[in-house]
C-alpha cells in the first residue's frame, strides 16, 4: 500500500516534485489556489498536460482535496516560505484529523517550523519540516532531501522521498532522517550559506580574471571546466557554461545586469551564528556582497569620485589561482560545518554530519567531488573543527603559499575578494595560537571594568585592574 501525496502549491519546485513522485510510482494529488485573473485551474491544467504519462488528480477546491485524501493524510505544501506556509496550515486545519501529517518541502525559517511544530503538535498532527535542494531540474530528477521532525511520521513517508531523491555514488538515497524538531530545515539554510559563500568565490575568481587579467569570458570558462576536473562541482560546471553563451555574437553575462538578489536563507545563517556566537567570516561575506552589489547607483558614482584604483594586469597562473580558489572553499565548508557541529548541540539534534555530507553529494547545488571527501573526513569521528581534520590540514598546507600570494596579490592590485579573504583571514587568525584579543580585553576592563582572565592563572578566573594608577 504506497502512501499518497496530497501536493499543495504548483510553483517552479511543486509542479517538478508532483511529476518525480509520479514518475516513480507514487500516487499523487495536487492542489494550486486560484488567484484573481490568473490562468483557471492551475492544478486541472497541469494535471492534463501529463495526462498521457500519469494519472494525477488535480483540485482547485481545497475541501474536496483534503476529503479526498485518504486518512491519515500526507500533505507537502510547497509554497513561498513565510505567511503563505501559515495561511495554508489555517486553510486545511479543520478538514484535518488526528494522525494527518504536514509536510513542509519549502525553505522555511527554522524557527516558523519549531513554532508550527509546536501548534500541530497540540492538535494532534504531525509536522515534517523537509529541506529540499537541487532547484527545479533537482527536484524533478532527484533532489538532495533533508527531512526534519518526527522520525514515527517521517517513517511514514520514507519510501516515497528515498524513491524521489538523488542517488550516491553507492546508489543511496540522498535523503536522510535528520533528527528532531526543525533541524531539517537548519540544516537547509545552512546549506544554502555554504551555497552563497561557494556562489561568490566562484564570481570573485571570474571577476579576478576577466578584469583584472584581461580575459575573455570564453576563456575563463576553459579555466572553469579544467578546475572542474580536478575538483568537480557543479557550481563551477554550470558558471563554465554560462560564461560561454553568447546572444547576438556577445557575450551573455555582460547582458545581465550585476545586482545580486536574495530570498533569505543566507542571511538567517548568519543570524542563527550570531545568536551561537560562532565565527561564520565566509558565508556573512558573501551575503554582505549581494548587499553592497544592490548599490549600483552609488557604486557607479564612486567608480567616477575615485578613479581606477585598479593597478593593471596582475601576473598569476591558472594553478595559483585554483590553489586560492580551492582553499578559500575548503575553509567556506569547514565553516558552514562547524555551524552545524554548534548548532546540534545547543538544539541537541545529535547531527550526524559525514550523513548530512553524504546527502549533498548529489542532488543538490553544493555537490562537488570535496563534499566526497567530506563524507569520510567527516566519518572517521572527527569531533572537532573541520581545520583540525589532517585531511584539511594538508590540503591547506600544500597550497599555503599560493593562497596568501594570490589573495594579496588580487588585493594589493584593487580587486574586491570579500569571500575570499574572509576565508583566508579566518584561516590566518584560527592557525594562530595568540591573537590580539588581550587588547580587546583590556580596553573593556579599561573602559568598562568588564573583567579579564590572566595568561598566569586557571581560566575562570576573572580580574579587574584600575587602570588610572
Ligand atoms: P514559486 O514562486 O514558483 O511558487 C510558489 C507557490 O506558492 C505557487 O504555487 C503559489 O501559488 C503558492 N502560494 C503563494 Br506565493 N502564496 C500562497 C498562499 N498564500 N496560499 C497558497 N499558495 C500560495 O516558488 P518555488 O520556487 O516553487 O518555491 C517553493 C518553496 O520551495 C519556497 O519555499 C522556496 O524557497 C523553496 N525552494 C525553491 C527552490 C527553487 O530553486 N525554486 C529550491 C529549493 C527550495 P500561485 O501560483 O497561486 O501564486
């Protein structure tokens, strides 16, 4: 007996994960509200635009679409994360019994899915909050699933979402039981971090090239496909594809205008590190860099009040550039994992983060040959930060040189590196056993009598100095 999906929201990923689940022998139903003048019967007309492969349900009553589902129901809303998710848990509440369960496919905020969690959870019903990557063709052919909430409702529709998602190397279903509460969705979002922190790297080295070497989009996406070999990821895959299509004999990316848009995700990782209080240098510069990129206006100005700071051709070879490239992403993804490693003990989800790994090795937009090896590094009970690993420690060693130079380098001759140098001045003040904050300390005793603990003493032990005498 296959368990039915009743499919609420036939967006860009809805109408994709209706046809994957179908596709693999599920049974499917789906509902899409209707809006004003908007084309009639969205749900009617997709279902009948695939009538000849599959035989989908399709209601604009939303009733008769609960009713109709047989209990207990499974359903995945896949709307815009935020008030449509609340608007649609209100509308389908009182056609709902105890032991239905809601899923929730989109990129919610972690705590909107420990909030409704908690709500559904006094009515009766189960929540699963599910993060999903891979975009539209991901979610149509196999997206990287990461599901969240009770594991007894999430066993329930377990067979379904193995059949659905991506496969491993080893034919594994990139999707796995994350753990409790909204831990499916966290893990979503930081994702999506390690995703806006590896986007930017990305254009940083396009930018690098292109403006600063003088060379043509054509030829960077040559150097992409090549670094894509020895470090396959399909960010970089896709970007060497972009770089190369032309419209009217020019080149495309110059077509599309540069002022970078954001949904959220990447900015609630940032936020949810401040709130742990861990470092995240990578991934909050690149959100910053979408930020900054939004000032067109004034950026033009300042392009004319300041002049070309840019010194000219800088000299360096393709492989410094990789060496660069390379240890800025292993530091972006040791950050992003060591938010999940603080995360899972302060929410106490017990992560298990070679597992989460191993889910976004396919499927999803982070795939890349390193989130391979991640899986093994992660494997061999490396409690500690990802830096600390000997894996990491010698990729890291090996390209010392080439990163420091070529990060200074790209600086000195006046390319902005946001992501870049984050990861490389996280590195420089994480590989130091000092650091300068004895000087914050004591300017806030001075200042503040907040206190300090002393080299020569037992840590714990806090002092104050009256620093006028
Ligand atoms: P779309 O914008 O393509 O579709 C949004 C859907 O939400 C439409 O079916 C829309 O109905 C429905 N909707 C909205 Br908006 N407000 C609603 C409301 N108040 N009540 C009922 N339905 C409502 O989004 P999408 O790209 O399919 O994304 C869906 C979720 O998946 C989001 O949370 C997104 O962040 C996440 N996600 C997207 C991607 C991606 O690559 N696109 C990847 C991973 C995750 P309408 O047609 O009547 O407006």
């Amino acid at each position: 007996n296959k368990p039915r999906i009743g499919l609420i929201g036939l967006g860009v990923m809805g109408k994709s994960l209706a046809l994957n689940i179908a596709g693999k022998g599920y049974p499917v139903s789906v509902y899409n509200r209707q809006e004003g003048d908007k084309e009639k019967d969205i749900a009617k007309s997709f279902a009948s635009s695939h009538d000849k492969d599959f035989r989908i349900p399709a209601y604009d009553d939303l009733k008769k679409f609960i009713l109709e589902l047989e209990s207990p129901r499974n359903i995945l809303i896949m709307v815009k994360a935020g008030s449509a998710v609340d608007a649609v848990i209100k509308n389908i509440l009182p056609y709902l019994e105890e032991g239905d369960v809601i899923l929730d496919g989109g990129n919610s905020h972690f705590k909107d899915t420990e909030r409704r969690i908690a709500e559904l959870q006094k009515k009766g019903l189960e929540y699963i909050g599910i993060g999903i990557s891979g975009g539209e063709e991901g979610a149509l052919k196999g997206p990287s699933i990461m599901p969240g909430g009770s594991e007894k409702a999430y066993k329930r529709i377990k067979p379904v979402l193995e059949a659905i998602a991506a496969k491993d190397k080893n034919g594994n279903a990139c999707c796995s039981y994350i753990g409790t509460g909204s831990s499916g969705h966290y893990i979503k979002m930081v994702h999506n971090g390690i995703e806006y922190g590896e986007m930017q790297l990305i254009a940083e080295f396009y930018y690098f090239m292109r403006f600063y070497q003088k060379r043509s989009p054509e030829e960077i996406s040559d150097i992409f496909s090549e670094w894509n070999v020895s470090e396959e990821s399909y960010l970089l895959e896709i970007t060497s594809h972009i770089l190369k299509r032309k419209e009217n004999e020019e080149y495309f990316i110059d077509k599309i205008l540069d002022v970078a848009g954001q949904k959220g995700t990447g900015g609630w990782t940032t936020n949810s590190a401040l709130e742990l209080g861990v470092a995240l240098d990578t991934i909050t510069a690149s959100v910053m860099a979408r930020n900054i990129s939004g000032l067109k206006l004034q950026k033009e100005k300042a392009s004319e009040l300041y002049g070309e700071w840019n010194t000219g051709l800088v000299d360096m070879s393709e492989k410094d550039l990789f060496a660069a490239y390379k240890s800025a992403s292993i530091i972006n993804h040791s950050i992003g994992f060591e938010l999940l490693r603080m995360a899972s003990k302060e929410y106490q989800w017990k992560l298990e983060l070679s597992e989460i790994a191993r889910i976004w090795t396919n499927g999803c937009i982070i795939r890349s040959s390193f989130m391979e090896e991640l899986v093994e590094i992660l494997g061999s009970k490396n409690e500690g930060h990802l830096l600390l690993s000997s894996d990491v420690i010698d990729h890291l060693n090996k390209r010392k040189k080439q990163f420091t130079t070529t990060i200074s380098k790209s600086l000195e001759a006046g390319c902005p590196m946001p992501v870049s140098s984050a990861a490389l001045n996280y590195f420089l003040n994480f590989i130091r056993g000092n650091s300068s904050a004895n000087i914050i300390q004591a300017q806030r005793d001075y200042f503040g009598a907040h206190t300090y603990e002393r080299t020569d003493k037992p840590r714990g032990e806090f002092f104050h100095t009256n620093w006028d005498n």
